[in-house]
C-alpha cells in the first residue's frame, strides 16, 4: 500500500517540478506523501525512508521539506558526515 501512494506522489511531483518555481507545492506533496505511507502502518518507518529518500536523490537536499529538516536531532552531525563522503567520491 505504500509503495502505490509513493508511486501516484511521484507521478505527481514529477509532473509538477519541472521547475525550481514549484518547491512549495513539492514540499506540500513531498509531506503528504510520507504522511499518507506512514497511516498505512506496516513497516511504515522503511517505507517512509525509502520514500523520502527518492525525492531527495531527485532534487536534492534543498528540495526536502525544511521544516522536517530542521527538525532532526543530529542534522549538523549527519551533515558533516554527508560532507566527508562527497568529500573522497571527488564530488565535492
């Protein structure tokens, strides 16, 4: 059930993100979308990380919602972390 709500989210999201000038109604969906896999129940917390991954691969960090961003306990941790792995892939 999951994966059918990120599947019609993402179908969604690539229709309306052709552009930089829709990341508000992208950040809209982006958090309904994880909110609805994670009503589902099951194994909503791995179904909410590999949909929240997606996006992100997609569009990148800035296009995540910011207000969860904010939110994480160890964001300047993971951050520096993130950092040094772009750091020896050259990619940074």
């Amino acid at each position: 059930a999951g994966a059918a709500a990120a599947t019609q989210s993402t179908d969604a999201a690539s229709a309306s993100s052709t552009t930089g000038a829709n990341h508000r109604t992208d950040a809209t969906l982006f958090e309904r979308t994880i909110r609805q896999i994670v009503s589902e129940g099951g194994d909503a917390d791995t179904d909410a990380a590999v949909a929240g991954a997606l996006p992100g691969c997609l569009g990148g960090f800035s296009q995540l919602a910011s207000a969860w961003v904010a939110q994480l306990p160890h964001r300047a941790w993971l951050e520096a972390h993130v950092q040094k792995v772009l750091f020896m892939l050259r990619l940074r």
